[in-house]
C-alpha cells in the first residue's frame, strides 16, 4: 500500500504500476497520508488503519462476490 512520505517507494511508482495492469477485472488504490498518521513505510504511524483498510476492502469483495452468486 503506498504512503505519501515513503523512504523506500518513490511517489510515482503507485501510478506507474497502475498503467501496466492492463487487464485486471478490477483495481483499488489508495494512498495513506500524513493527516492519517500513516505516510510512512507500511503505515508505521497508524498500522490500525491500513488493517482496517485491508478488512474493509476484503470485505467489499466479499459482498460482490455474493451479490453476483461466486459464493456458496
């Protein structure tokens, strides 16, 4: 998950990733921020958030998969 600040990932490289995905059924993105607390390398400042992020979004994926009958 990319982070505003990131020491190690260079600020381009979210948007450069997301150009050679060509051919994803879907794509979520997001950046963590320094009014989160989580600009830093793997959510350092707020790791709650990006958990909650995670479950959210898995949970979301969840949800469609139901809604379009993928899931027993």
């Amino acid at each position: 998950m990319p982070v505003a600040n990131d020491h190690y990932v260079a600020n381009d490289q979210l948007p450069r990733q997301i150009r050679t995905l060509t051919h994803v059924y879907s794509l979520t993105a997001r950046r963590f921020t320094a009014q989160e607390f989580a600009s830093n390398h793997c959510q350092l400042g707020n790791v709650g958030l990006a958990l909650t992020t995670m479950l959210n979004w898995l949970a979301q994926l969840n949800q469609e998969e139901l809604v379009l009958g993928k899931v027993n």
